[in-house]
C-alpha cells in the first residue's frame, strides 16, 4: 500500500461516526435526519449498540451528553421488531425519571425519534389532574414516561400493569435519590417481570446508587463519558468579581447586550430567585423563577415561557434546573458562585451542548472566593477574569453579620404579667 493510500486510510477512520453506523433501521435513520442529527454522542457511540444487543448497560453521564436519544432509538427500534397488537396495546417499556420537566422531554424525544414508527408514547406525572392521563392509558400504550409518585398512585387505581414490561430504564438515579424516591423505585422494581432488559442512568455513582443498580442489572455494559470535572471546550468561562450588593446592577448591566436574548441564571436558594426575578421585573425585564416550591403547573409554565422567548431571562435552583434541557441556549450566568464545585460543572453544562458554542459568567463576590478556587482546581484551569465592568470588586474583607440583641438568661427575665397585673409565669400558647 503506498503511503497516500495509508494516509488516506487514517483520514477515513478519523471521520466522526454516524447514526446509520450503529444499525439503527431506516425509519429511525429518518426522523434523526428530520430532526437534523448525523453523528451521534459519545454516550450514544458506546450505549446504542450494546442495549440493540439486547444487554443491560449502566450509564455514568452527565445531562446534556446526548443520553435521552442513547436509550430511546434503541427502544423504539427493539419494540418494533416485535408485531404490534393494535387491539390491546400492553406497556412495553417503561422509564422512571424523578422530575415533571424531565419526563415530558422524554416524551418529546420519543414523539420525535419514533415518528415514523407505529408505537404509542405517553407521560404521567403528578400536581395535575390524573383523568387525561388515565384516558390515554385505556387507549393503550407502548412506551410509559413516570415519575413515582403518581405511578404508584395509578398502579393502586388498577390503570397500570407492568407484567409486560421488556425494557426498563431508570434515568437521573442520583436525583432520585437526592429528592427521596429510591423507597419508590424499590418498590417498583418488584411490580416488573424478572425477564427484562435494563437501563440505568446515573451522572454521579454514590455507594447506595450502586447498591441500587446492584440489584436492578445483570452482567451490565458499563458506559461512562464527560466525567464530571471536565467543562466543554464549546463554552467560554468569564469571571466577574463583584460585591454582594451590586450583583443585581451588574446583571442588569449585562442584559444590555442585545446579543443575550435569553439567559439562564443559577442562585443558591429559592428566596434568592425570586428577588432577582423581582429586581429583573421591576426595570422591565422579562423574567420567571423555577425552584421547588414552585407549583409543578407554575415551573412548566415557566420553561415553556423561556422557551419560547417569551420570558428572557429564566432563573433557577440547581435542584429544579437540573436535567431541563434547552435547545440552543447561548448565555448561562452563575450570579451566585455555586459552594459545590460539580455543581458548578452542572450548571455552565447547559450551554455549548452538541457542538453549538455558549457562554457562561459568574459572578464572584470576596465570600465566594473559596467556592471559585475549588471550582478552578476542578476543572482544571483558570477562569478569566473581566475587570472591566462598571461594578468592580471593593469589599475585600468578610462584612461581619448584624449583632442580634442577645436575649437575658431565662433565670434573669421579668415575670410575666397577666392581665389582671399579677405576676405569672406561664407557658406561651402561641403555638
């Protein structure tokens, strides 16, 4: 072989894989294409073809990696290799996701990826009325997208069975556990057949996560990308130090940019969403909160509004935003440095997905420097700093916190006086 022809060769293998590689059947090829996607993830690359080999496969992989689209092709393609009884329509496949907003993205995903096919999709969830829910059930369909409470819940009722399940995916497994659901999901793994195959999907893998997957997989593919120190080389990082009390000027200041046509901020608490959201309203900008006490109809609400560009700016916890995926979204600002370093990973994630470019700022006041230094040994690198902001950094030292007037021992406290004018010491029934 000449040495044109050996360079050719290594060119050739260099090339990115795609779709129509991994030997997804033509239907799916073509709602890929409608949807204008050729080349898969990573996650996709190493998940697709060992689960169309009919193998469990434990993910380890961060959102926004691509992992709806790695268990729902080969779904749709494995179920529709088998005929469908268009009279009685059983669930066939069922996946437990622990949040509302994830759970219709999933359904989305379905929707778009199984066009094309003959199989029926629907999600439930619960904070809404169950009837439209129950309806599409009776109806009959292939593919169930829950979260636990309102599974169990219909299970109860006698709506759901789920001796017909053949594959099983349990998503976002660490955020089940974080929000308290793994009881849930135990007790749903004992209503599926023993005959199956099985999906689970984790982007951290704390011992109990492990225990759990344990006990759900048999002999599993073990799949694991973007591990969570590494940051997308599509993201541009930019610092901003800044005091405390001009974070809300200084966003403000950077919402002038007509480039930033929507945005999504991280703050640490709820409170602290929604006097941003306030402060961002009360200058006319468009702007909504997503946190957990949030009503369920209130957050999608939200989202869709965000979505659709008819709220700019979109403000959230890290619980509530994780696993909302946005499509195309340029500009995340962190205007709390995040205290949890993966955190941080998690949230600038949102941006530069699928090789589109995007654009985080945090904002960093003296008290966060800590939280910046973790962040930075984490990832591996400096972030740069923009000095050159009308609101630079001046209080260099901790502001010490407003002294409370200290209370007298209890043995020192006046007797309390009841209403007659004597004195009595009673028991406060405010309570």
């Amino acid at each position: 072989m000449s040495y044109i022809a050996s360079l050719f060769n290594i060119i050739v293998s260099l090339e990115p894989t795609k779709f129509k590689q991994l030997g997804i059947d033509e239907n799916i090829l073509k709602a890929l294409d409608a949807e204008g996607y050729t080349h898969p993830t990573p996650i996709q690359e190493a998940a697709i073809p060992p689960m169309l080999a009919q193998k469990d496969v434990l993910g380890c992989a961060q959102t926004g990696t691509g992992k709806t689209a790695a268990f729902a092709i080969p779904i749709i393609q494995l179920l529709s290799q088998t005929p469908i009884n268009e009279k009685k329509r059983n669930i066939r496949s069922l996946i437990l996701t622990p949040t509302r907003e994830l759970a219709i993205q999933i359904e989305e995903s379905f929707k778009a990826y199984g066009k094309f096919s003959r199989l029926y999709s629907t999600v439930i969830f619960g904070g809404v009325g169950q009837k439209a829910q129950t309806d599409a059930l009776q109806r009959g369909v292939d593919i169930l997208i829950a979260t636990p409470g309102r599974l169990l819940d219909l299970i109860g009722q006698g709506f759901i069975h789920l001796n017909s399940i053949e594959l099983f995916v349990l998503d976002e497994a660490d955020r089940m556990l974080d929000m308290g659901f793994v009881h849930d999901v135990k007790r749903l793994i004992k209503l599926l057949p023993e005959k199956r195959q099985s999906l689970f999907f984790s982007a951290t893998m704390p011992p109990e996560i492990v225990k759990l997957a344990d006990t759900i997989l048999v002999q599993p593919v073990k799949i694991e990308v973007t591990p969570v120190s590494s940051t997308a080389d599509t993201i541009n990082q930019f610092l901003y130090f800044v005091d405390k009390k001009n974070k809300n000027s200084l966003l403000l200041d950077i919402l002038k940019n007509p480039k930033i046509k929507t945005v999504l901020v991280f703050t640490r608490t709820k409170h602290g969403a929604d006097k941003v959201v306030k402060y961002l309203q009360s200058h006319k900008v468009t702007a909504e909160a997503i946190h957990g006490n949030k009503t369920q109809n209130n957050r999608q609400k939200a989202l869709t509004n965000f979505k659709n560009q008819t709220a700019r700016v979109l403000v959230a916890t890290d619980i509530a935003a994780r696993g909302i995926d946005i499509d195309e979204l340029e500009y995340v600002i962190n205007y709390e440095t995040s205290n949890i370093a993966e955190t941080y990973v998690h949230r600038i994630g949102r941006t530069g997905r699928a090789g589109a470019n995007g654009t985080a700022l945090s904002f960093c006041d003296f008290e966060e420097k800590a939280y910046l230094k973790d962040i930075e040994k984490l990832i591996g690198k400096k972030i740069p700093v923009i000095d050159d902001h009308a609101y630079p950094m001046e209080v260099f030292v901790i502001e010490p916190k407003p002294k409370q007037a200290q209370r007298p021992p209890r043995n020192e406290r006046p007797p309390a006086r009841d209403k007659s004018g004597s004195n009595k010491n009673r028991r406060d029934r405010r309570f």
